[in-house]
C-alpha cells in the first residue's frame, strides 16, 4: 500500500512538472515580442553584407540590382513559408550584431558562424550548412607556406568580427592580424603583397579563385572541426525561433543548399563586360553621394549658422550650449556619430529611421559643428564699427545682421566654407559602414560580386576626384564674382 502511494505522489509531482513547464513554454510564447512586431509589420527585416559570394551578393538584371546567394535563397524561404514580406538590410559584418540588438533588423542570415561569445548576445538557430575554414595564399608562393608554422610572423589578412579573425589569432603564433571591414580587402590585400594570406571559408574562396588564377589554397589545417553556419536573431524569442527551425528542418531534409549554391554559381557567371555589367551601381552611388552632400551642404550650412550666432549670443546659457555642441562633434570622430545616430534611433529613440537618413543626419550635425566656426570667424572679421554704424542708423540687431554683418562675412568665409564642402563630400563615404548606398559603398560592392578587388576603388577615386573638382570649380566661380565689386 505505500509503495503504491509513493508512485502516486511520484505520479502526481511529474504530472505537475509537465504543466507548469508546457504553461512556462506557452506564457513564453505568447509573451514573444520580437515576432508579435514581425507579424504586425508583415515584413521580415534581414540583415546580412552583400559581399561574401557565393552565400550573398548583388547582381545586375535589365539595369537592376538584385540580392542573389545561398543566403538570399534561404531568407526568400523562410518569408514565404510564413507569409511575410523579405527586406533585405545590406551593411558591414560586423555591424549586424549591434543591428541585430538594437532593432535594425530581425535576424541575421550572413554566413554566420557560433561562437561562445556571439552565444551570450544572441541565440542561434539550427544549422544550414557546415563550413571550414582555409588559408588563401598567392599560387607562386603555396609551394613554402604549406604548414601553419610557415606563416608564423607573417601577416594574415581576416574580416573583422568573424570566426577566422579569432583563428588567426589564437592559432598562427606571432602572426601580424590585419583586420578588413570588407572581405575584398583581404583579397587585395594578399593580391597587393600587403598580406601573405587571408583566411576565409571555403566556398567563398574557391568563388574568388575561380575568378582569380593568381590565387590558391595552402595545404595548412586548422584545428577545428566544420563549423556551423546559423542563424541569429534576438534573444528570448522562442516562436520566432522555432519558425525559423522548422524552415531549416525543411531545407536540410530536402537538401536545397546545394540547389541554392547551383544557382548562386549560375547568378555569377560573367555575362558582359566590366562597364556594362556594374555602371548602374556607381550610377546609384554618385547620385546617393550627391544627394547625401547637397543636403548636408545645405542643412549643415543653416545650422551651422544659427549655432555660429547662439555662441556670439551675450545670453551665457545660448552661449554655453553653442559652445558644447561645437566642442564635442569636433572632438569625436565622425564614424562614432554615425554608428551613435544609426543606433541610438532606435535603441534610446524606438524610431526605426533608414541608414540614408541617419547618414544625412550625422553629416549635417558634424558639418555644423565646424561650419559654426567658420561663420563665427567671419563674422568677427568684420570691423565693430559697421555695427555700431548700423545701430545708430536705427536697425535692430536681426536687421544688421541680416543686412550688413552675413553679407560681408559670407564673402569672407567664403573659400574656408567651399574647403568645408568639399570635405563633406569626400567624408560621405564614412557612411557606407552602415550600408548606405553611395560611391564607396557600391565600389565595395562590386569588389564582392566581381571578385576584382583593385579596379572598383579606382572608378571611386575618379568619381570622388570629379565631383571635388567641379566644386572647387564652382566655388572658385563664385568668389571671383563676389570680389568683383573689390
């Protein structure tokens, strides 16, 4: 009798376990914010860097960029078994996590390995695919760096924020780590001597070699087993997680990886030459950059002025946030203001505001900074004696300002405000870290999808070279007509 009394307790205690977790599971599913936000927008934001062929890249298609890769392939599955529309978030690899922890974006599908340290700030789903790593050397010299000693105190080349950055670091001793924003950089950065080998996963190497003959693989091993490639997406998000297991468990079952990779292999061919294949790119970049510039041009200009007359201001609060504000955006560089308006809309703000305008936005705040000075130099260039002289012809202090002071000053500041612009320009390309499509930013494109990581970078020279110049020009134009009068 109290053996079977004791099954029955024990009976009971389990049956009550059960409960308690399917309720826990149940609450923690209802409770799953990230996917609630998913459902209601009908939009799947995925984020990933456009440059790691064959796994994601852009191609052109009747004069259109479009996202191609086995990880395009995947992220079109996954919206479509649930019914969601794909918004495709290009930007560098390693600022997907900070994208992904703020809100950017809702998942990140980019060739993306675990590791202990990403598992502590996000989750990760089943993988899709298993992947090693290789050391990627010039073909005359493979013949003396077979084994991992031989590239002890040599200099390695590695995208920042991956797997192979730790490689390269914990494995090869003394080794001379370069890390690249970009995996084209590592490319030429071995191509130009500047590295004597870049470490990267294997179907992205033998992508670049196909198309590069220069280049090879090292016979070294490294002391891994594959490693596998998942998703990431926020944690504590249980529904969106077991959605995005049950399409794995599809695309394993079925193998489609290997359709995906066909296909991505099919997207790469060369079907045109140099010109006709990526002039719509740098099209889209140079108007993107001209639009970027006039803007911050514009509106920095404006505000630069306004925050140049707080400062004069004789009202000492004015006065001292004017003084601030100029102090600390000359005294931070531009990619901290960036990456901290393209983040901090969202984390601190809950706007989801797009990169372009965050871009714009950190432009024209930093360009204020310094065109305050150049306006608050003019106008004490300018004799006390043309305000006193306008005073005592009855104007107010906006009227001579307005009317007196900013006309001559403007005249004077004239060549330091069109250096001010040109500098805009050339420091728009800061902003394709955060995957605003201007110049560099499709420059660093077409170094991933034709796997020429040298000729890109010139035709962005060129552009940067024509539109600094046409400015200087323009500049140069105006202030000889306003000095005509002189």
């Amino acid at each position: 009798m109290k053996y079977i009394i004791k099954v029955f307790l024990v009976f009971i205690i389990l049956v009550g376990s059960l409960l308690t977790n399917t309720q826990n599971n149940t609450h923690a599913e209802e409770n799953d914010e990230h996917w609630k936000k998913i459902k209601e927008s009908g939009v799947l934001r995925v984020g990933l860097s456009a440059d790691y062929a064959p796994m994601e890249f852009e191609k052109n298609i009747n004069g259109k960029t479009e996202y191609a890769g086995v990880d395009i392939e995947l992220a079109k599955k996954i919206a479509k078994d649930n019914h969601l529309k794909l918004k495709i978030i290009n930007m560098q690899f390693d600022s997907l996590l900070g994208a992904l922890k703020t809100g950017k974006i809702d998942i990140i599908i980019s060739g993306m390995t675990t590791t202990p340290e990403r598992e502590k700030e996000v989750n990760f789903t089943k993988p899709y695919m298993m992947t090693n790593n290789i050391m990627l050397v010039k073909k005359k010299e493979k013949s003396h760096l077979k084994d991992i000693n031989d590239f002890k105190n040599k200099r390695i080349a590695v995208q920042k924020g991956t797997d192979q950055e730790k490689i390269a670091k914990t494995e090869i001793e003394n080794a001379d780590v370069t890390s690249l924003n970009k995996l084209p950089e590592t490319i030429l950065s071995v191509k130009s001597n500047k590295a004597d080998g870049a470490i990267l996963e294997k179907p992205v190497a033998e992508a670049y070699i196909k198309q590069n003959p220069e280049l090879a693989f090292s016979d070294v091993t490294f002391n891994e087993e594959k490693k596998p490639t998942c998703i990431a997406l926020p944690k504590n998000s249980p529904i969106l997680l077991k959605k995005l297991n049950q399409t794995i468990d599809e695309v394993n079952d079925k193998h489609l990886i290997d359709q995906y990779m066909t296909q991505a292999s099919k997207d790469m061919q060369d079907d045109g030459n140099f010109y006709t294949k990526y002039k719509s790119f740098f099209i889209k970049g140079i108007k993107n950059t001209i639009l970027i510039s006039i803007i911050g041009v514009v509106l920095g200009a404006i505000l630069g002025a306004f925050i140049a007359l707080m400062k004069l201001s004789k009202i000492k609060p004015l006065s001292w946030l004017a003084s601030i504000y100029i102090e600390f955006l000359r005294g931070t560089p531009l990619l901290v203001q960036v990456f901290i308006v393209f983040f901090g809309t969202t984390a601190a703000l809950g706007l989801d505001i797009s990169a372009l305008i965050c871009g714009i936005i950190a432009l024209v705040i930093n360009a204020s900074a310094y065109i305050a000075e150049i306006f608050r130099a003019g106008i004490n260039s300018i004799d006390k004696g043309q305000t006193e002289a306008a005073r005592s012809l009855g104007l107010s202090y906006n009227q001579t300002m307005k009317s007196v002071i900013m006309p001559q000053a403007i005249k004077n500041i004239l060549p330091a405000l069109g250096n001010e612009f040109v500098t805009l320009i050339k420091e728009s390309s800061i902003v394709s870290t955060i995957g605003v499509g201007e110049i560099m930013f499709n420059a660093q494109v077409v170094q991933g999808i034709s796997f020429d990581p040298f000729t890109p970078l010139l035709i962005a020279a060129g552009m940067y070279f024509i539109l600094t110049f046409t400015l200087s020009r323009i500049m140069n134009f105006i202030e000889e007509r306003m000095m005509a009068s002189d």
